[in-house]
C-alpha cells in the first residue's frame, strides 16, 4: 500500500507562484504491485522522484541500489531547485501491513528528510540512517532506456558480489589468523618476562614523578606562607596607616561643616591644581614603596621603607610646604638604588636574562625541538629546561635592576617636582592668607569629605586583600589575625634562612609570585595525573601478568597445522576473487581476459540463470547463455543466437528488469521497485516482471511495487498483487 501527501510550491517569476497537492486517487492506494496510468502533467514524475528522494536515492550507490542514470540526475535536481520548495509525507507499506517505510520532509526550507520503519509486532516507529536503510532495503529505480544495451551493466552487480563474497573471504582468513595468533599466544614464559621487566620499569617512574610531586608540593607550601605573611603584613600596615589618616580627615570635616563656602574662586583653581599635581606625586611616591618592597632587604630597609610609606605629600597643601623627611628618605633612597644599579651582577644578569628569553623564544617556535645536539645524542627538547632555568636564575636579578633603574628615574622626577611645587606652594600660601582675610579664614569642606571618600574606598579596597590573605591562611591552619607585627618579620626570616633555594621566588613582586606559586600548583596537578596514569598502567599490566601465568594450552594447539593449511587455501580463493575482479573490468569493456576463458563461460551462464524465459518477437526463448562480451543470447543447446540488437524495446526492457529483480539468494534486503514509462512494453514484456515481483511478494522479500506509465485522460489504478 502507498500513502502520499506533498505540498510543492512553485515560484513561476517575482510576483507568481503555484501551488501543489496529490490528486485524490493518489493519497492512498491498495496493493503492493500496482500499475498507475495517469495524464501527462498529473503529478507522476514529482510523486516517483519525491519516493526516490525519501528513500536518500541522491546518495544510494550502485550496488546498494539500482537507479537509472537519468533519473538520478532528476533527484538531484528535485534535491537542488531554489525556485521549488516541497514538502511531503510517504508511507509505503507490504502486502500483509506488518512492515512500513515512513519517509517525511516537514520543513520546506530544509533538506532534512526522516525515515521511520513500522514493525507491526514492535510498539512505535523507529526513525532509521541512510546506513541502516541502504542494509536492509534495496531500491529500484528505471526507466525504459535502451535496456538491451544496458545489459552488460549487470555485470557490476556481479563484480558488487564477488567483492561482498571477497570480503567474506577475507573475515574468514582473519578469523583464522586471529585463532592462529592466540594458539601462538596461549602461555609464553618470554612474553611473562618481558611484562614483568615493564611493570618493574612503570614503578620506577612511578617512585620518580611522587618524589618529585612531594619536592612540588614542599616548595609550595614554603611559598605560599611566606606569600601570605609577607603580603598581609604589609597590607596591612598600609591598612592601620589609612586608618589614622581617616580619623584625621574625620576630625577635620566636623570642624569645617561650619565654614563651608570660604574659599574664594582663584584660591580654589590654585589649591584643585596643586592638589592634581600632588596626586601624580602621591602616586610615584606610592609606586617607589612597592618597589623599594621588592627590591630592598626587608630586614636591615623595613624601618625605612615603613617611614617611606606613610609619608603623606598631601599635608604640603596644609603647611604649604613638604615634610622635611622627604628630602632626607629621597637621598637615603638614592644611595641605596645607586648601589644596586653599580652592582655588575645584575647589570651582567640583565643581559644574560635578555639573552636566554630570546634563545628560549626561538627554540620553541622554530620547529628545532625534534632535531639532536651534535655530540651529545639528545634533541633541542631535552635542554629546554636548563636554558629555562638559566634565564629564571638571571630573570630575577635582571628584575631588580630594572626596577631600580625605573626607581631611580622615580626620584629624579619627585626631586624635581619638589622644588618646582615648592614655588607653586609659597605661591598658594599668599593666595591662602588673601582668602583667609577676605573670608573670615573659612575651610574647603568639599575637599575634606573628598579625602575622606577617597581614604574610605582605599580602606575598603585593603579590607578585602587582607580578607584573601586571612583566607589562604586559614586554608593552612594559620591565623594570621591573632599574630602581632613581630611575628610576621619572624617567621619571614626563619623561612629565608631554612630555603636558601627559593631565594630566587623571595625577591619576586606580589604578581609575580603568586603567578610561580599558581604555577607549581598546576605541576603537581600534573603529577598527580601522571602518577594516576602509572597507577592504571601498572595494574593494566598486572592484569595481564595475571591473565598470563593462568593461561593453558590452546584447545585448538593440536589443529594448527590443519589450521594453517586451511588459511593457505582461504589466501589462495582471496587472490582468485581479486583476480575475478580484473576479469569482469575487461568483460566490462568487452574483452576477453586471455586465461579467463573458463570465467567467461560461467558469467554467461549465471546472467542467463536470472532470465527463465524471456519474450522474443512472438516466441519465448529460453536462455543458456548471455555474451556480454559479443552482445547475444545463446538458446537451444547453443543451435540460436540472437543479438542484442535484434530484441525489441519491449522485450529489452523485461529481460533487463527481471535480471535487476532476480536477487542473490543470501541478499536479504527487501525490494522496492519503481518502473517509469512502461508503456513501450507489451502485456508479454510485462507479465514475467510481474510474476518476478510476486514471487519475491510471496517470499516475503518484496516491499512495494510500481509500475507507470501515460493514460489518456483519467487516472486509472490497477492492482497486481
């Protein structure tokens, strides 16, 4: 049975366009071989192209299916309109509804096509792939099209068998050489000695990446509580600064509230610019104690760095000139950067680190790691990590004098800034004294609460540093909140003095030791994967040891023999078969193989076999043999042979589609046959295809057939089941 609906909309220019549906009598027709006979421009050609395109016939290859090349080219075209869009909803059914075929096309837009199969005995429909389909049907698809001629075209399907008989073949032979290979591999002392060698190999690697996942996670440990005192030490004194500084600003703001609006407009331009200037300085000040921090020895500088600190430059906008610590810590400084940029250790560190990154950089990006060092036997690879830490013993000391080079530039800016400003601050001071005579010595409120708001958001900014810092100490069974100043310097030093070996991470900025300590963490992540994986394969291996010390003797170690004799004679037919393949290419081609004669003979024999009987002008012959390569049919004890040529259309027509409906007894694919234009075949042409498909029906090996061809007027639907 065949159920059809289709919507086609067809764009006929800009503004036109018509739409289609099945006619009536198409929607639903009975029987599963069916002769449709309808007028031209009925809808025949779209519905048979729509059934092939449901079925994927646009992807079905030779062999897994059996189209016309004209009317392949015809879905493919269906497939590809951009002026047509369709959809359409096929289902096709066997002559006892117990198995459908459910093809769906929803989106007009989209290619997309859903094949569903219905199993009566089954509880819904299961959508199936091209794969699936293409195993288990097998779809026909022609035309009549000079059929005679297309005869020696069914040598491909022998070809087709002789290859899935060839790939039989050949899983025999690797059965055989699998059950050969386990005899060969049933107990074997040197293969035990060779697993247990590995496995003692797997451990020691093992005992190598735990030692030195416990020296990572040693030296993390270290770095992460020296990270954690250093930094929440002085964050926290920067924090107990700010907070003073906030009281103070507080104090200030409850005695200004009264003498708001007291400053005059050329006081305020003056006092707002200088304060501009005085925040740039602020923040070189600022930037020189956080690398005063890194560079300098915390134990012999703290003091001075901690004065450095809490210097407030701001104050000058009070007292109209600097703190006089100013002057004395810059010198003080300058000396100490002096020393660090004369020391030839770091200026000759400088250019080895340069040198080391550039080395590094070209070598892993050139493509050199596979290549072997002369001399020594070892590829680029393997010294990539000296080199690295070459450059990271340098890169240290190379960042230090840069950060001293940069503090240095530092100071001469400020130096230079003081006495400049000290002239703007005189010049302030007058401008002061005229306002404070002219307003009754009244007080910028507005920038009292603007210090204040900006010391509150400092503090909160440090609150939730120390915040993270508490936190990674708590993670350590740490409480930093209860430790007093001492103790942070304390246990500073006793870390420095016990890894003399991390030196080299003690120096680094707060960025950039939190950057190594992330860095070791992702190692030892590392490490853990590798032990984790040594631990699998150890036991992997194990397992094996195990399975092979209990193996016995193979139960077929008595046939191998036999076995391998019988694989010779599998090896020998593999080779015959791909030689029967060079011989149908050359009967193809209508040529004789030279030493194929005997092939020849059983090809025409076999072709033969797939016609019983076939109409012949007003006579059925029988055929003995089919020539393909001379182009004729040898009947009667070899005494008639007819030529291609010499049989009708017709005629053609029906040989050549019982030969496509006559299936290898082990191809179990159910048929699905469309047959176009059949009108230039008689009722005698027609009558053995017709018994051919009801045969296959009765066998349960036929789908759905039919056949169609051009009616006069009407529709007209016959069913030949």
């Amino acid at each position: 049975m065949l159920e059809v609906d289709y919507t086609v909309e067809r764009a006929e220019g800009a503004n036109s366009k018509q739409i289609f549906h099945p006619h009536p009598l198409l929607r639903k027709i009975d029987g599963n071989i069916i002769m449709l006979e309808a007028p031209n421009a009925s809808g025949k050609s779209f519905l048979l192209n729509a059934i092939a395109l449901g079925l994927f016939g646009d992807r079905l290859l030779e062999g897994e299916s059996h189209i016309s090349p004209s009317l392949r080219e015809k879905i493919k075209k269906l497939a590809a309109r951009d002026d047509e869009k369709f959809t359409f909803d096929i289902k096709i059914t066997n002559s006892e509804g117990t198995l459908s075929l459910r093809s769906k096309k929803e989106n007009p837009s989209s290619k997309d096509i859903r094949v569903e199969e219905i199993i009566a005995t089954e509880s819904g429909p299961t959508s199936i792939s091209y794969t699936t389909l293409k195993q288990n049907y097998y779809f026909i698809y022609d035309i009549p099209e000079s059929p005679i001629k297309r005869l020696p075209q069914l040598v491909e399907e022998i070809k087709l068998e002789q290859v899935r008989y060839r790939n039989r073949v050949s899983a025999l032979k690797e059965q055989l050489e699998h059950i050969m290979k386990q005899i060969r591999n049933s107990r074997d002392p040197v293969k035990i000695q060779e697993i247990e060698q590995q496995i003692s190999t797997f451990i020691t690697q093992k005992s190598d990446q735990v030692s030195k996942k416990d020296a990572s996670s040693n030296k993390l440990d270290v770095l992460e509580k020296y990270h954690i005192f250093k930094q929440y030490s002085y964050y926290y004194y920067l924090y107990d600064t700010k907070i003073q500084m906030l009281k103070k600003e507080q104090g200030k703001e409850k005695r200004t509230k009264t003498t708001q609006r007291r400053k005059s407009t050329i006081y305020k331009n003056e006092f707002s610019d200088m304060k501009s200037k005085i925040t740039d300085l602020d923040k070189d000040i600022q930037r020189l104690g956080k690398i005063f921090n890194n560079i300098l020895d915390g134990t012999t500088d703290g003091e001075q760095i901690k004065k450095w600190v809490s210097i407030d430059p701001f104050l000058a906008l009070e007292k109209f000139e600097f703190d006089c610590n100013l002057k004395k810590q810059l010198k003080y400084f300058k000396v100490e950067v002096d020393t660090i940029l004369n020391d030839q250790n770091l200026i000759e560190s400088g250019r080895m680190a340069t040198f080391f990154k550039e080395l590094l950089t070209f070598l892993n990006h050139s493509g050199f790691k596979e290549i072997v060092m002369p001399g020594t036997g070892k590829k680029i690879e393997s010294i990539l990590q000296s080199i690295q830490e070459e450059y990271d013993k340098n890169k240290e000391l190379e960042q230090i004098y840069s950060q001293a080079r940069e503090s240095k530039e530092l100071i001469r800016k400020i130096e230079e800034n003081i006495e400049k400003y000290s002239t703007d601050l005189s010049t302030l001071k007058l401008l002061y004294k005229r306002k404070e005579s002219a307003l009754a010595e009244k007080v910028d409120v507005e920038d009292v609460t603007s210090r204040v708001f900006e010391l509150e958001s400092s503090i909160g900014s440090l609150e939730k540093t120390l915040r993270k810092y508490e936190n990674m100490a708590y993670n350590k069974k740490i409480d930093v909140t209860k430790m007093e100043p001492g103790e942070f310097d304390r246990n500073l030093n006793e870390i420095r003095k016990n890894n003399h070996s991390l030196n080299k991470y003690f120096i680094l900025s707060e960025d950039e030791l939190e950057s190594n300590i992330q860095r070791i963490a992702n190692e030892i992540q590392d490490q853990n994967g590798k032990i984790a994986d040594l631990d699998k394969t150890i036991n992997d291996f194990n397992n094996r040891l195990e399975d092979l010390n209990s193996r016995k003797p193979h139960e077929y170690q008595q046939y191998y023999h036999k076995i391998d004799t019988l694989h010779e004679l599998i090896e020998m037919l593999e080779r015959k078969l791909i030689k029967y393949d060079k011989y149908i290419e050359l009967m193809k081609s209508h040529k004789r193989p030279e030493d194929g004669e005997e092939y020849c003979k059983l090809v025409s024999e076999y072709l033969a076999s797939k016609i019983p009987a076939c109409p012949y002008i007003n006579d059925l012959i029988y055929p003995e043999a089919v020539d393909i390569i001379n182009e004729k049919i040898i009947a009667n004890n070899g005494e008639r042979s007819i030529k291609f040529d010499d049989i009708s259309t017709g005629q053609g027509m029906s040989i050549y589609l019982r030969t496509l409906l006559k299936r290898p007894a082990d191809d179990s694919r159910k048929v699905i046959a469309i047959f176009d234009e059949v009108s230039t075949m008689d009722q005698t042409s027609l009558q053995p295809i017709i018994e051919t498909l009801r045969n296959l029906d009765s066998s349960g090996r036929l789908l759905f057939a039919i056949f169609v061809q051009k009616g006069e007027h009407t529709f007209k639907i016959s069913n030949l089941t």
